[in-house]
C-alpha cells in the first residue's frame, strides 16, 4: 500500500485522484473510492476523487498522446 512507500510519496499539497476505465463507471464507485482513501490514509493529501468524462476510452486516448508525444 501506500505506507509501505511513504518516504517516496511525497506531495506538498492536496491531490485531485482521477478513475477511468470500466471499473470506475457502476454508480457509488466514486463514493467508495473515496471512502478507502480517507481509511487507508495515504502519507499525501487527497482532494477530490473524480471520474474522467469519458472513463471507457480515456486511458487508451492517453495511451495514444503518449506515443504520438514519444
């Protein structure tokens, strides 16, 4: 988990965490995610947990910028 990468996860401020992919499109996944970051306390501070506006094909469209990009 988190704590067991403490020393190397450090960022000064709050964090937006963003989900994409299938798994993050069943309604109360946002609201569970959320729920597991503020349990598990991770050594950085979350600020939202947000879905991406098109979940089902944004990885592939970063995919794609990253080797257009390379």
């Amino acid at each position: 988990g988190f704590v067991d990468h403490e020393t190397s996860a450090r960022i000064d401020k709050p964090i937006d965490v963003f989900m994409a992919g299938g798994t993050s499109c069943p309604a109360g996944f946002e609201e569970m995610v959320t729920q597991l970051f503020e349990e598990e306390k991770p050594p950085f501070a979350v600020n939202k947990v947000k879905r991406c506006k098109d979940p089902l094909f944004a990885v592939a469209e970063g995919c794609l910028i990253a080797a257009e990009t390379s």
